[in-house]
C-alpha cells in the first residue's frame, strides 16, 4: 500500500516537472519566433496569420504527451459549461477520427496521406470556440501551432514554395483534395519551414536531460488531451455532439497585422 502511495507521489511530481519544462520550451519558442517575425518584416515578408483565421485548426496535429498535459491542464481550467463542451468534442472528434482510421486502413492512422485526407473533412480543432474561430487554450498550445503561419506571397522570396496554390492566407493554408493524394497538407510560405522540428526538438532534448523521456511520447493532439483529461481530471463525455465544420473568416480587405495564430478573446 505504501508502495503504491510513494509510486503516485512520483507520478505526480514527474507530471508537474514535465508541465513546467514544457512551458520553459514554449517561452523560448515564442521569443525566437518573435525576432524571427520581426527580422522578416524587414526584408517586407510579413505574417498573414491573424485572431479568427484558424484554417490550420482543421490539420491532423501531433503533440508530446507533455504538450497534451498542459492542454490537459488549460482545458480544465476552464469555465464548467466551456470545458464540457470540449470534452464532447473531444469525445466526438475521437470517435470520427478512429472510425476515419479504419475506413483508410490504417489503425494509427498517423501516416502523412492519412492525416492529409482526414484534413479535406476541414473538421476543426475541439478547442477551437466554434462560435468565434478562437483558440480555447492559446496559452497552452503544442509546438507545431506555435510555428505553424503563412506570410505574405513574395515570388521573388527563396522561401516561397513554387508548388502552393496561388493563393494567399488563409486560403493557402486550406487541405484539399490534392494535398490527400499527394500525401501532405498544404506548403505555404513561411519563415522557415523547419521551426516546428527545430523547436521541437529543443523540447525533447529538454525532457531528455531531466530523464523524463516518457512524456516524448507522440501522438495525435485530441487523442492526446482526452486521455489525459480521463488520467488527471476524470473527464467523461455526458453528450453526442455534431463536429464544428471549419469556415473562412471575414476580411474587410485591410492588410493584417501579426497577431499570431487564433487566440483567445479577452472581451
């Protein structure tokens, strides 16, 4: 009986280191993202992304189970009546994704075509706010929403892919058809295409060095939050929901500024 209070006791200390070095790795992602926004702007490539585009909320997302933790976390830090709403969404996201799964042939169904097809369904985030397109858990979210933007078309930019459509934000950042049968979700124009593995990777290494390999574990983000909810906060869904169905925000033809992927509204 002691054995297994000290092994709980260990359990929860691990989570909470791994809750505190995850968050260490978001801030020094965010600062390295913010000078790299800003070196960009001064070769006038600027950032599309902007609150209530949330085009990329549709894609097939991979996380750490330290990064699900912390979503975990933030979700249940929410007001009762929003964080059973996620939790039905979770419920029923996971539900059509696995039965997506089978359809394909696919168990895991974390092949890149698998993922690229699922995204064509443009069935949004359970923590994206269906009403207003903005992120439940801004905060909290994994690496690769943190590094995922588009900026604006420039031709004359290297790192312009010749393959995107000729299409600007958020349109570009649409999964098509085409993407699912060439098995990837859409090339747009960044930055830099590799800050999702770079920052990703000084997290694992982080993780690594404090022994706590375990929580590198990947796997798909709504999969990933539920059953870490159901571990932590005994999350159980009390109801069937229809899945939000992704649509393209208003634009009044202004030119946005950089405000980040979708983030949570104050008001």
């Amino acid at each position: 009986m002691m054995a297994q209070s000290l092994d709980a006791r260990r359990r929860i200390t691990s989570r909470s280191q791994v809750v505190q070095l995850v968050e260490l790795s978001f801030q020094a992602a965010d600062r390295d993202f913010a000078a790299l926004v800003e070196e960009g702007k001064t070769l006038d490539i600027h950032v599309q992304c902007r609150a209530g585009c949330s085009a990329c909320c549709t894609y097939a997302a991979h996380v750490t189970m330290g990064e699900a933790a912390v979503l975990a976390d933030a979700v249940e830090a929410l007001d009762q009546r929003t964080r059973q709403a996620v939790i039905d969404r979770l419920a029923a996201w996971n539900e059509a994704w696995k039965a997506y799964a089978q359809e394909t042939g696919d168990a895991i169904a974390e092949h890149d075509r698998t993922a690229a097809g699922w995204g064509v369904k443009q069935i949004t985030c359970p923590l994206l706010d269906p009403d207003d397109n903005l992120c439940l858990a801004y905060e909290a979210r994994p690496m690769v929403c943190r590094t995922m933007h588009a900026v604006t078309k420039n031709t004359e930019d290297p790192r312009a892919c010749p393959t995107c459509p000729d299409l600007e934000a958020p349109e570009a950042c649409v999964v098509r058809p085409e993407h699912a049968r060439c098995g990837h979700n859409p090339w747009v124009w960044q930055l830099r295409s590799d800050l999702t593995s770079l920052f990703g990777m000084r997290q694992l290494d982080l993780l690594n060095a404090y022994r706590l390999a375990a929580w590198i574990e990947p796997g798909i983000l709504p999969v990933m939050v539920e059953q870490q909810g159901k571990a932590r906060y005994g999350w159980r869904a009390r109801r069937r929901v229809a899945l939000p169905i992704w649509h393209a925000p208003t634009n009044d033809g202004a030119p946005p500024d950089f405000v980040g992927p979708p983030r949570v509204s104050n008001s």
